[in-house]
C-alpha cells in the first residue's frame, strides 16, 4: 500500500492528458475581502459581506476578528461582524505567522481604538516582506510605534491627517494607511499608492461606511478623516487571480474554458499576453472565454503593480511558456522567491533557467508526471496547472498552501474535465 509521504496532510493526485472545457464562476477575491474585514474593526454598526470565498485564509481572518471581540458568523458565502463591546487590541504571532493579511489591522484597531499590539510578520515562502512603509506612514499620521518582543505596540490619541508618500506602491502599506485616514483627524494625501481592483474594492466598501476618500484606483488617494464609521453592506469583486488561473489551466491543457462573475478590465494584461502567446480570448459582459485553435509562441512576461502582470500569475503563466513550442522570457519585480516553482516545474521535464529576478523558459514537448510539492499557494496552483498537462500521474503535497486561497479547486477543476481528487490525509491511496 502506498500512503502520502506525510500522513498528516491532504494530497492532489492528477491524472493528467484531459482537456478542460466548460464554465466556472470566480469566487469573491481573497485580497479584497481579508481587506475589508479589517477594515470592518472600525465600524459602529454590523457589517454584512457578500461573495466571501470558503477559504483557509478568511477563515484565519475571521478568528483574528473574533480574538478583537467582533461577533463574526460566516454562512453561505454571506459574512456578518458585529462591533466588539470590549475589544482586546491584540493579534498574535500564530495568527500573523499563518497569514500576512491579519497585520492590516494594525491601522484599523490604531485609528478606532488608539491602540494596537500585532505581531511582527517574518519572512515568507515567496521572499522578504517588510512593513516599513506602513510603520512609516502611520508614524507620520501621529502613532506611536515600537517593536518589542516580537510586536509591533502602538498607541495614538487621534490620528492627524498627513501628507504621505509611498517609496514604491505596496498593496498592503496602501491599504492599512488608506483604512487608518479614514477616522484620522483633517486631509490625508497619500502619494504613489498601488491601483489594485482590490484598493478600488475596499476604498467603496469604507465610502460605504460614512469614509470620504477621492481617487482610489489613482496613484494619489485623498481622504477627508471623519469622527465614526458606521455598518454597511457589501458585495465582494471576482477574484481576478483565480479567474486568470482557471483561463491558463484552459490553455494549458488547450481546451475551451469560460470563467464567470468576473470584471475583464481586471486581467486585461494577462488576456493580452495570452492572445499574444496564440490563444483566443473573447470577453462578454462579467465572462471572459479562452480558446487554443492553433500552435501557441513564447512571450516575454514582466510583473508590475496594477495595471502591470500581476505576480500572482507569473507562476501559472511560466507553467503555460513552459509547453509551447518557442523560448520566453520572465522577470519578476515584486517578490524575491517567486521563481521557487521553477525547481518542481523542472521535475515535471519543463526547462526554465532562472537568473536573479529573470527566467528564460524554453518550451518542450511534453510535461511528464511525478511527485511535486507546493511552496506556497500561487506555485501550488502552477504545480496543479502542470500535473494536468503532464503525462501519467502528479502528485502534489502540501496542498495546504492551495486550500488558502481557491475554494473547491479541485471540485472546479474536475467540473471543467480535469482527471483531479484530493487524497486525504493518512488515506491509503488506491
Ligand atoms: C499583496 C497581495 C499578494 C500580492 C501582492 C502584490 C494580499 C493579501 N496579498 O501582498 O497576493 O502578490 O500584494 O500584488 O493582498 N514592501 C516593502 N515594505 C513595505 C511593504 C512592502 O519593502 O512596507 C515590499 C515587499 O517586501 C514586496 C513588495 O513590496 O517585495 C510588494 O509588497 P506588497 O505590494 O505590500 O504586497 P502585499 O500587500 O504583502
């Protein structure tokens, strides 16, 4: 009998060849709902969510809510929070450890309750991730901060308004600043933010609330601090990144696949270098479909803050370069370890050389079937995307890191054709 190699956690097991073609729905987008449950911390009323995804990550967010004393309940996609009576403004390292996000709160338990105690994020599977940017910003907005033990302490009477500029447009320095002017005292200009559907998202979502903010979706965010926030009611975006996952897992096993509940404007880059790399791609209202009719070419991929190719992508988008049949090029400007799938997709027969933040990608013919392990979730997606191209079986392990951010991957999956089953857990496989 042959068990997983580590008995205590689920496995993909892929049988690959199969050509995906159907429709699926996108999910709610993970980086904009984690966002706006913390920025939920400053609301007077209840706040009621819609299209929240099932997912590891919004389920570690939602105990990072009820350890500050909201009153969280999560059913059918809907998310309800009720402000905390007696708030502990505390999250602690287990919580921050498993999921960078829970720090955004730090801006919001500042600025509503004039103190905070998160712990400090370490690294990561993907790189370095500081938070400079956001200790600075808020500093200049008037907090009080220190790093002790392991925790950021911060306290503030009231935040002031400040003129604060961005060293490079971070997605979570924007945000946690972007959620602590909101109940800071005057005019906060916050200069060179990032311009992510997500920002756009949240920056409605706190409008909604009674916030009064000005050019989200621009480099320039201004916000007119007021004195309460109040409840609202939102409905979440479609997860752009799970959409454009779900389109390459369609051109990677060159069949047809449609992707629903989904704003195109949102992938217009990647749409484009996929119609560059020889794929059909035609948008209908919130559908995007995708097609492979004839031989696919390399492309030269660069990631870049939105409206650049998102990095969330460049793994799954390698795996695609991987199996066409001429030579592309991939840099990588946001994160430091991004090219750690390039290692498994080698196992897999691909033939990617990586130098510092640049990948040459020379196509082969054919992926062939092994055991594979997922470093964090967009490499396990990537890894996942190669096995059901690949001959015979994959096996993907640690599939942990995939259950954080795709709800019901493998069920989606099978739905569009594809030959994928999670092994749980200890289960003898057959
Ligand atoms: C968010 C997304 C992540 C996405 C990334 C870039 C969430 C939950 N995560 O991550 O999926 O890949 O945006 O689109 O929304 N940096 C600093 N100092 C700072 C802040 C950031 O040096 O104070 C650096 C980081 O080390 C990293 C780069 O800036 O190299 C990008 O980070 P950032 O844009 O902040 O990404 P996240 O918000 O962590």
């Amino acid at each position: 009998m042959d068990y997983t190699t580590d008995p205590t956690r689920d496995k993909y097991v892929i049988d690959g060849g199969a050509c995906l073609r159907g429709r699926v729905h996108a999910s709610g987008a993970k980086n904009s709902c984690l966002k706006l449950m913390a920025a939920s911390v400053m609301a007077e009323g209840p706040c009621r969510i819609r299209n929240v995804p099932d997912i590891a990550d919004v389920g570690i967010m939602c105990e990072v809510l009820s350890r500050i004393g909201l009153g969280v309940e999560f059913e059918g996609g809907v998310l309800d929070m009720m402000p905390a009576s007696e708030p502990r403004l505390e999250t602690p390292y287990h919580l921050v450890q498993k999921m960078r996000a829970a720090v955004d709160v730090l801006g919001a338990m500042l600025a509503r309750y004039g103190h905070a105690r998160v712990a400090m994020p370490g690294g990561d599977n993907i790189g370095a991730r500081q938070i400079d940017m956001h200790l600075k910003g808020l500093t200049q907005m008037g907090a009080r901060l220190g790093v002790s033990h392991g925790y950021i302490e911060g306290s503030a009477d009231r935040l002031v308004g400040a003129h604060v500029s961005l060293e490079f447009a971070s997605v979570g320095a924007t945000e946690n600043l972007l959620i602590a002017a909101c109940l800071a005292e005057g005019r906060t200009v916050i200069e060179n933010v990032a311009k992510e559907p997500e920002i756009v998202d949240l920056a409605a979502f706190l409008s909604g609330m009674g916030a009064r903010i000005e050019g989200a979706g621009t480099s320039t965010l201004v916000v007119e601090g007021v004195d309460t926030l109040s409840g609202v009611e939102h409905t979440v975006i479609g997860d752009r990144i799970e959409a454009g996952t779900f389109l390459l897992a369609g051109a990677v096993t060159r069949g047809e696949v449609t992707v629903t509940g989904i704003d195109a404007g949102h992938l217009e880059i990647v749409l484009d270098k996929m119609r560059e790399a020889g794929c059909t791609v035609d948008v209908s209202g919130d559908s995007v479909a995708t097609a492979v009719r004839g031989e696919l070419h390399g492309v030269e991929i660069s990631t870049l803050p939105y409206p650049g190719f998102p990095t969330d992508l460049q793994p799954q988008m390698i795996t695609l370069l991987a199996t066409v049949g001429d030579t592309s090029f991939v840099t990588e400007n946001i994160f430091d370890n991004r090219f750690m799938v390039v290692d498994e997709l080698n196992r897999l027969g691909a033939d990617i050389r990586t130098k510092g933040h640049h990948a040459i990608v020379r196509g082969v013919p054919a992926l062939s079937g092994a055991p594979v392990t997922a470093m964090d979730l967009r490499a396990g997606a990537a890894l996942v995307l190669a096995g059901l191209v690949a001959e015979g079986t994959t096996e993907v392990y640690d599939i942990e890191h995939i259950d954080r951010g795709y709800e019901r991957f493998e069920e989606k999956l099978a739905s569009l054709g594809a030959g994928i089953r999670r092994v749980p857990a200890g289960e003898p496989r057959e």
